[in-house]
C-alpha cells in the first residue's frame, strides 16, 4: 500500500504523520509509527536489495522535517502515469488548436479502461480521490472526441466515443444527444446496413444504447 501511495502521489512531499494515517488508520499511534518505520524498510530493501544500512534510497527521499518524497526512475511505467501524460499533451495539443493531434492523444487515454484503476482496492476511502480523478480525465477526454468527430461529421467514431461516455455515465446528455443525432443521420443512408444503424429501438421508440454493429460491447 505505501508503494501504490508513493507512486500516486510521486514528487509530492508528504509528512509522516499522513502516511501513518492513511496507512495505519485504525492502529494506535505508537503502534502504527513502528510498523511504518518497518514497512518503510521493507520497501527500501524491495526496490534497491543493494542498499547499505544507512545508505540513502534513490527513490524513497526523506527531509530533516520527516518528509517523504518518492522519485520514479526514468524505466519506471505505471498505467496511471501514462494516462497523466497522454491527457496533459491532448489538452496542450488542443489549446493550441491542433485538433487532429489532440484528438489523437484523447483516443489514447479513451483506450485505458478507468473502471479497472485501483480496482484492488475498491472500498479503500484514500483511493477514492485518485479515482475521481483519472475518471474526470477520461470523461474529458471523452468528451472533446465527441465534439470533435462530431464537427467533422464522423459519426462511425462519434458514436463509438458515445457509447463509451455513456457506459461510464449513463445519464450524460451530450453522449446521448450526440448519439441519436448519428442515428437519424444514418438512418437516411442508402446503405441497407446503415440504415439498420446502431441502437435497439424499445417499445416506446427511443432507441437504447449499443455497440455499433460487428462490435463487442
């Protein structure tokens, strides 16, 4: 736990006292420092076995205050990281009106499934923020795909990024807008697959939510 906390939180120094606690939230107060100072060791140990007693991590740097910070080497990858780093050069690509770029970097983080971040630790609390977060990114991410393919009259990518924002958010009313928006246009297809369209009309005519034709859901 204190390894996936260091790695959530990389480069921010975080005081002792807060690592106790979200580490060790049930234990008393001395009880809890000993096993942190243990596990802390542990961890020194796991990532460099080489590491002389009093020898000072590469990884794991602490202040004289009782500050903790944790640097990543340049061969570290972790799932989360990666989604930071594709989400931060779409909006950047995005800001600067480079649309094709952006939306190249959105479809990248729309690949990573959000749901299953963390998913170890489901009923975890601490993680809870963590979750919020990448799942905000993944939504805008989302989000500007719609309206991009959207604009350009894309509708076999527009619907696809639909039904992706929709399983996350069911009630999303761009997704949903947008998608029926797709439908009645193919509809008016001459193509016999076309017009058969994605979406499976209920009894009351609204068309409910589904993969595109061919595709797994």
């Amino acid at each position: 736990m204190l390894l996936k906390l260091f790695l959530l939180s990389r480069g921010r120094p975080m005081a002792m006292d807060e690592l106790i606690e979200l580490c060790f939230p049930a234990t008393p107060r001395d009880k809890a420092a000993r096993n942190f100072h243990v596990t802390m060791h542990s961890l020194r140990r796991m990532l460099e076995p080489d590491l002389g007693p009093r020898a000072e991590s590469s990884f794991v740097r602490r202040t004289d205050a009782n500050f903790y910070r944790f640097e990543t080497g340049a061969t570290w990858w972790t799932d989360t990281s990666e989604v930071e780093r594709l989400f931060k050069r779409a909006r950047a690509d995005d800001k600067r009106g480079d649309t094709c770029r952006a939306s190249f970097y959105y479809s990248r983080v729309s690949a990573y499934a959000v749901r299953r971040f963390l998913e170890d630790d489901p009923y975890n609390p601490w993680l809870q923020p963590y979750r919020r977060r990448y799942e905000g990114m993944y939504t805008e991410a989302l989000t500007r795909l719609i309206r991009l393919h959207s604009a350009c009259r894309e509708l076999d990518e527009t619907f696809e990024y639909c039904h992706q924002l929709l399983r996350l958010d069911p009630t999303n009313g761009l997704a949903a807008t947008a998608m029926n928006d797709a439908r009645r246009e193919l509809s008016g297809s001459t193509d016999p697959q076309l017009r058969a369209g994605p979406g499976v009309a209920s009894g009351d005519g609204q068309f409910l939510v589904s993969p595109w034709p061919g595709r797994a859901p």
